[in-house]
C-alpha cells in the first residue's frame, strides 16, 4: 500500500532514485520497509511499460485499504460490510392499511397504501397513482412480511388482480426492484408513469427493512423479496413470458438474479452494477483492486448473471453516471448472451438519478420498442405457436410510442420529480479514493 501510494501521489521527476532511497532508509526497520517500498516501484517502473499501471495500483490499493477499515469498523462482519455501503432505507413514505384478502393466492393480504411523507401526500399525481393501486403484503421464504404494489392504468383501487389470464393482448406486467434510497411510496409516481405511457402494469417490489417491511435490508432477503413477488404475479394467473424484471441501480441484483433462474419474457437494467464491491473499484482494469481483494464478500454479481439469461435483456445507462460509472452498463451489454441482446440506451448527457427527465421522450419510445417485442413473442407463445424465435430480437429501424387514448399521455414531459434511487452523499466516490471508510461507517448504520 505505501508502494502504491507513493507512486500515485509523487510526481515522477520528483521521486529520488532507488539507491539513494535504499540509503536514506539504511537504519529503523520502518524505514528498510519503505526501502524495499521504493525499490518494489523502480521494479514496477522497469518492468510495466503501459502507463498508468501503478498509478492504477496506488488507487486500487487505497480504495481497498479503506474497504478493510470500514470491515473493521463493521466488527469484521461481512453482512454488515456490504449493508453499510449498499442500504439506505429512507424513512418511510407510507403506510398500509390492510384489509381481508380476496381470491385464492392465501399468502398474501391485501390493504390500501396511504403517503406520509409530505413532499408527496398533497400531490395530485401521487393520490391518483394510489387509486389505480393494490397493495398486497407477501410472505418471503425467510420468514419476511413486504408489500407490493400493483400498478394499473385506470382501473379503479381494489384488491382484484387486473390481468387477463394470459390471452393474446392482455397487458405486459413489469416487475420493479427500485433503488437503495427509496421505497415503493416514493416510486409510486415512476409506477403510474410507466403503465399511463405503455400501457403495462407495474408490480413495484419492496424491500425488508423498507417501507412497512420488516427485517432488515440485506442481499440475501432482497433475493427472496423479488422471489416472493414473482411466485405471487405469476399465482396471480400473469404467465412468466408477460412478466418483465426491472431493476433499477441497487435493483439490478435482485432482478437479474431472477431473470437468471427463473422464466421471464425479459428484463431491463436501469443504472446497473457489474456487482456490489465492482461499484466501488476506481481502476478496474489494475490489480489490487476491491473486488479482487474482497471477492469472497462480493454479491449481487450480476457480472456473472447476465450469461446465464434466457430472455432479451435491455441496459439503459448514462453516459454521465458518476455512481455507477458507465462501463457496468456497457460491460452488462456486452456480456448478454447474443440471441438475448437488445441494443442498449446510454443518453449523453444523463446521471445516475436522472434518465427519464434528461430525454423523457427517447426513454419512453426506448421502452416501447422493448416492451412491443416482447408482447409480440408473449403472443406467439399464448396462440400456441413459436412466436418470434431469441435469434431473431433485433431493435425496429422506428420505434414508435403505442397510443393508449387518454390526453396524458405525452413522452416528452412526465408528471412527477424523478426520484434519487441512488446515494447522493458521495458515498462511492468517496470509497474510490480511499476517504470514505468513516463517513460510510457512520451514515451506513451497519444493519
């Protein structure tokens, strides 16, 4: 580590030469340590022509340094060193009323969702999002009690299930993992936008530890949270080629994990992550890094997911993305098996938080192409035939937005502030540099 750092930080024409290091470090055993420090980088500057590499390595070791400190700080717990950099539940932005379920599905409840959070209680969009909603409380299988909420376009608040049992033209359903630093109330907007411009259904997934869930937010409950409500959409009579995975920022391991294992007719990445330690490397292409120094604590490896979907697979990512930089997302691309690759969506001048309102427009026709391919296939599959063969998926020339009839729907301009899924405290960045092992330890809570 002081290798690395004292090559990243000093100037080259300012670093003496390696024997007159060696002598000024002749005597205490510190300094024959930095001797050896210094003779390791003349080696390093002898041997690696490319540039950069140990600059690279000084990065990479600090940022692991960091991540050992934070480790330590979590009393060496593993579950607590990726929740203390990973979770940020906010306070809760709702409540749920709940109330006597109905149908055949016996491991839900069904109940009402009322906000509580004034940014958003008096505001016109949200409560009309609420009225389009039901909200079913599920049990996980380790032991967890979460809400989801199903979205609908202009079918009035109850606990009916609004699908069409499957038949050629029945609504698609998306299946929303949101960010670390929101909860379904908040999302409650991004919902009602998605089903008023595509004409879908959105079923948005809660998180334990979130909201009105209970347990605490960890990796292995969110896996079984996104597991819970796919078992209950497709309970519900949704067959498993109209349901579509979205998982957005931190969301993206859930529902890639899913997409995985389990049959879907696709899955979208918005703000995706290669993994969870991968987020945190700052020279991915240098040793030394995080995700290579802690790889047994690594999770959501989505890195190794993306291979083995068997549906098409659509990554939207901004170029601009300063939390998750932007070559997760173009690795994520990449790395899709060929006859699942949809052309991806990188805007130009877009971040982390804000995709749908740098280019509203362009989002949602992105969207549309997507989901109108994957309705095309869903449809071939319910008529019995083969339907477009995985070889064939390929982006139209134009892509048109699909007109649903009401006077709201207008893709250039959404009806609700875009909301911050990711950390804005500076977190990652922060870990990247090597700086944020305390302020990470004290903001994260460790649960």
């Amino acid at each position: 580590f002081a290798l690395a750092q004292a090559k990243s930080s000093t100037p080259a024409a300012r670093l003496p030469s390696p024997r007159r290091r060696a002598r000024a470090c002749a005597r205490p055993r510190a300094q024959r340590v930095a001797a050896v420090a210094y003779s390791a980088v003349a080696t390093a500057e002898a041997e690696w022509d490319e540039p950069g590499v140990v600059a690279g390595m000084g990065t990479n070791c600090m940022a692991s340094v960091s991540i050992g400190c934070l480790f330590c700080c979590q009393g060496c717990n593993a579950e607590k060193l990726r929740n203390a950099f990973t979770f940020l539940p906010p306070q809760p932005s709702y409540t749920i009323v709940e109330e006597a379920a109905e149908g055949s599905n016996a491991n839900a409840r069904g109940g009402k969702l009322q906000f509580i959070s004034e940014p958003i209680k008096g505001f016109a969009f949200y409560q009309q999002a609420a009225k389009n909603a039901a909200v079913h409380v599920l049990s996980t299988s380790r032991g967890e009690r979460i809400p989801v909420v199903w979205v609908r376009n202009g079918t009035p608040n109850g606990n009916q299930n609004s699908t069409s049992g499957g038949r050629k033209g029945s609504p698609l359903v998306i299946l929303h993992c949101h960010g670390n630093a929101t909860d379904i109330g908040v999302m409650m907007g991004p919902y009602f936008e998605l089903t008023k411009q595509l004409g879908c259904e959105v079923v948005g997934v809660e998180y334990s530890g979130y909201g009105t869930s209970t347990g605490a937010p960890t990796s292995g409950n969110c896996l079984a949270d996104a597991e819970a409500a796919y078992n209950f959409v497709v309970g519900s009579g949704v067959p498993p080629e109209r349901i579509i995975a979205y998982g957005q920022s931190v969301g993206s391991g859930p529902a890639l994990a899913l997409a995985a294992r389990r049959p879907l007719g696709g899955v979208i990445l918005h703000s995706a992550m290669l993994s969870g330690i991968k987020v945190i490397d700052p020279q991915p292409e240098s040793c030394c890094k995080p995700s290579c120094m802690y790889c047994c604590f690594d999770f959501f490896h989505n890195d190794r997911h993306i291979k083995q979907v068997t549906c098409p697979a659509f990554i939207i990512h901004g170029m601009m993305d300063d939390i998750i930089p932007l070559y997760h997302g173009v690795r994520l691309a990449e790395g899709a098996p060929k006859p699942c690759k949809w052309p991806g969506y990188f805007p130009r001048d877009a971040g982390h938080n804000d995709i749908v309102e740098t280019n509203a427009g362009a989002y949602f026709r992105e969207l549309a192409g997507f989901l109108r391919n994957v309705q095309e296939r869903a449809d071939g599959v319910s008529r019995g035939a083969a339907g477009p063969s995985m070889s064939s998926i390929g982006k139209p020339a134009q892509v048109e937005m699909r007109d649903h009839g009401g006077p709201d729907v207008n893709p250039e301009t959404i009806h609700y502030a875009e909301p911050a899924v990711g950390p804005q405290d500076g977190r990652y960045a922060q870990l990247r540099a090597g700086q944020g092992h305390g302020n990470v330890a004290e903001r994260g809570g460790g649960k």
